[in-house]
C-alpha cells in the first residue's frame, strides 16, 4: 500500500459480537485499514478487538482526530445519532444495518454526510458478496427480462433473552434485523422501483417487538413477498423470476462467507435449463472494509449507494406502519 496513503484509520463505536465476530477480524486482516480507537463500556472487550487501539467511551472516539472512518456498531437506535455526530465532526462513516430506524432520520443523515462530503455507508455486507454482485449485474443487464415476482426471506432462531433485538427502545424486532436484507434484495432484483406494502402478517409480537413478519408488496410492476423472523426456523432465501428467467440463490442466501462456496441457479424461462454458477467462499466482511477504505482515498470503489439505504428504510416504514401498537 506504500504511495497509495493507506491505510486509512478507523474508529469503532461498540464492541459488541459483530465486532468481536466478523468486522474486527476483517478490519484487523486487511492492510488497507488500522484501527486506531476503540469506543466501548468495557476496556476488555475494546482491548481485545484491536490491543493497540486507544479506547475510550464513544464521543472520545468520534472525536479524535487520528480517525477518519467511524465504524458504527451499536444498537439499531443508536445508529443515527452517531453517525450524526461522526459526520459533523467530519468524519466517513461505515454503519451497521438498518441504517436508521425512521426513513426521515436516514434522510437528515444522508443530507448531512452531503453538506460535509463524507461517505456514509451501510455495512449490508452480503451485498459485497461476489455472488450479490452477479446476480445484480444480471437484473441490471436485462438477463432475466422483465422481473415479474421476487421472494426473499431471513430467519433465524437462538436471540438469547436480555438481547437488544428483543427490546423497542433499542430498535428491536424481525423487521429491522433481517427484515432490511430482504427488502433490499427486493430493492436490487427491481431497480429500486416504488415499493407499496399490499400486505402484512404479523406472527409473535412479544413485550412491542415483532418476531416473525410476512409482507406482500408490489415493487413498480413485480409482485414480491418478504419474510423476517427472529424466531426461526433457520432459512434464508433469494428467487427472482423474471420474464426470461428464473435466479435462486442457494441457502444461505444472505451470509454466505467463509465457510463454503456459494452458488447461483440461473433458470431459463423458455427451455428450463438452468445453470449452477460457483462463487469460492470469501469474506464479504473484509470487501466491504476495503471499498469503504478506497472510497475515502478517493479510488473507485463500489459501496451501498445511500439512496438504496433511504429506499430499504422506507420500505421498513411502510410495512411498521401497518402494525398496532407501533
Ligand atoms: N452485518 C452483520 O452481519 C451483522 C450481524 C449482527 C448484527 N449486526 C448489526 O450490528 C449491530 C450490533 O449488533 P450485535 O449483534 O453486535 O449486538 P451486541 O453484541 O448486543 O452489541 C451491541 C453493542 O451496542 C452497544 N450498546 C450501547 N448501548 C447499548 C444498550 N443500551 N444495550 C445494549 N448494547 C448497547 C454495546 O457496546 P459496548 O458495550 O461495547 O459499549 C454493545 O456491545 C446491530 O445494528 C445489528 O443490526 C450486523
């Protein structure tokens, strides 16, 4: 990286699992990336993610001039006022999934991260997926023709009690959580067309949080059905159907990383042959910690568009809305 000025130095708000799991470990593999601040209420858990680090409680790390990239991992209601704070104080920004929790507040974020020229993006990791990618490029392309109907849904089980995903006040609950995933597959597999809520089931609605959640939508002129629960089972899944031919992811349609190659079906509409495409396992994790690094050295690099974030929480409004009490 010598003559490239990288890497680039990075903050990290909360130390929680996906830190400790998946984005440390990416952050700390790559040689595009340092960090150099760590923002937590435990000094172990911070020590542990990168020992070198200062630490520190949040608004020290937000503050610190060393660092360039806030990594925002905090709880789904913490997300914008943090980013908020991180881009006023002119820093890019990488935020963990869902953006925000209201559409409005997305919005004021991205109009903020405008007005300073800071990147703000959402760490939806598995569309750095090389297989997302494709599929992407596909729709894109026109290969499948007219997309008629997409289903996609997430669900897992094993949300321990006490965990913020069970908690309103947090931003807890299916939809939020892996709700965002689906919906965004829905967003790519239709060009972000306008996205109206037709219908929604909600199933478990446990102390204000949703646990399992089906909505029928209609995306411009395709018909889609999303699902999200916290509850289980375990099973994650992409089709879309168009009218030339068919995508199916194979499971698991969303975090697919390390552990194994992912594939792709690639269905023909008027033969019904279909195509296995194989993608060889990566780290989607350590993609995206690179592009967020390229892109804030100003080189060419692909990251989640804001405008796709804004349409993902829309989209999360609209189906929230349908249900009583909210
Ligand atoms: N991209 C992915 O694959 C992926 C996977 C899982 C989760 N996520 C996202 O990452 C974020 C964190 O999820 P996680 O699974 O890592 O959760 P977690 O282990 O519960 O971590 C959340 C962190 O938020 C901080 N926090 C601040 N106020 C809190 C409060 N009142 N209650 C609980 N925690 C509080 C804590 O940081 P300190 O104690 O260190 O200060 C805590 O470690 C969520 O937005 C989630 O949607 C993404």
């Amino acid at each position: 990286v010598t003559g490239t000025g990288l890497p680039v130095r990075w903050g990290i708000l909360g130390a929680g699992r996906i830190v400790s799991g998946a984005v440390g470990p990416a952050l700390a593999a790559t040689d595009r990336a340092v960090v150099v601040a760590v923002g937590s209420h435990d000094p172990e858990r911070a020590a542990a993610v990168a020992p070198a680090a200062t630490r520190g409680g949040y608004g020290d790390v937000v503050a610190d001039p060393d660092v360039e990239v806030v990594y925002i991992a905090l709880t789904n209601d913490a997300h914008v006022p943090w980013a908020l704070r991180a881009v006023r104080a002119g820093k890019h920004v990488l935020c963990e999934k869902p953006l925000g929790v209201r559409a409005e507040e997305v919005e004021v974020l991205l109009d903020a991260a405008a007005d300073a020229g800071v990147e703000v993006v959402e760490a939806s990791w598995y569309r750095w997926h090389p297989r997302t990618r494709h599929a992407e490029a596909l729709v894109a392309g026109g290969d499948l023709g007219e997309v008629v109907d997409v289903r996609a849904g997430f669900s897992f089980s094993g949300v321990p009690a006490g965990d913020y995903r069970l908690d309103p006040e947090r931003g807890g609950g299916a939809v939020y959580d892996v709700g965002c995933y689906a919906l965004s597959a829905v967003g790519w597999a239709t060009r972000w067309a306008a996205l109206e809520v037709v219908g929604v089931e909600q199933l478990g609605h446990v102390g204000g949080v949703d646990l399992h959640v089906t909505a029928r939508c209609r995306a411009g002129t395709a018909t889609a059905e999303v699902r999200a629960s916290i509850d289980g089972p375990d099973a994650q899944w992409i089709e879309v159907v168009g009218s030339r031919g068919t995508l199916r992811f194979s499971p698991p349609a969303f975090t697919a990383w390390t552990a194994g190659a992912a594939s792709l079906e690639v269905e023909e509409a008027t033969t019904g042959r279909s195509e296995t495409r194989t993608f060889p396992a990566c780290n989607p994790y350590r993609s995206m910690v690179d592009a967020v690094s390229d892109r804030v050295r100003g080189r060419d690099a692909w990251v989640v568009p804001g405008s796709e974030s804004l349409w993902v929480a829309r989209a999360v409004d609209a189906i929230l809305a349908r249900f009583s009490p909210r």
